[in-house]
C-alpha cells in the first residue's frame, strides 16, 4: 500500500471542521458520480474519521484527524494505483480544502 499524507490549516475551531468533513464524506459520490463510488463512512471517534471509496477503480481509505486549526489526512491507495498517487492525493486535499474554506450558507427568512 501507498500512504498519501496532507495537512490542511484552516480556523473553523474543531467542532465545525468535523462536521465540514461528514457533510464532504456524505456529499462525495454525489457530487462526483463520474469519480467515486461505494464511499462508506467507516467510523467516527472523537475528532477522528475513518473513509473508504473506490476512485480510478481502486479502494482508497483515508484517515482524517480534525483539530483546531488543522485537518491531518492519511490516505493508503494499492500499489497498482501508484501511477494515480498524486492525482488522487491532489483531489482529496482539494475537495477538504474546499469544505473546510467554504463560506456558511445565509438563509434568509
């Protein structure tokens, strides 16, 4: 197995980052239909998430700490898959920095 690792800053404060990384897990297959697949969110423990999906054809479990002001991910991808390492490792930590930098939705009544 390939171990891919980021770290994305952000200052959310933990509680609001955590719930920014469920939204993303459970939003994944259905805002790229085309990429991911079989996204199964396998556990949640304190600040710590635990991921699988399929991408390019390949499982992809990932592993995500959430602090203060920080996301450490930790993704294992199969040696076959090495030649799609940086572009998957590239989209993850796009897609979390996206969630984690998004602005809250205002609704107005």
């Amino acid at each position: 197995m390939i171990v891919i690792e980021s770290n994305i800053q952000h200052c959310l404060g933990q509680e609001l980052a955590l719930t920014r990384m469920q939204q993303l897990v459970r939003e994944l297959a259905q805002r790229f239909p085309q990429q991911v697949h079989q996204v199964q969110l396998q556990s949640i423990r304190g600040h710590r998430l635990s991921v699988s999906f399929a991408a390019y054809g390949y499982v992809v479990e990932w592993k995500a700490e959430v602090y203060d002001d920080a996301v450490l991910l930790c993704g294992k991808i199969p040696d076959a898959a090495a030649k799609f390492r940086s572009k998957i490792g590239q989209a993850i930590a796009t897609r979390v920095e996206e969630a984690l930098l998004r602005s809250p939705v205002t609704r107005v009544a």
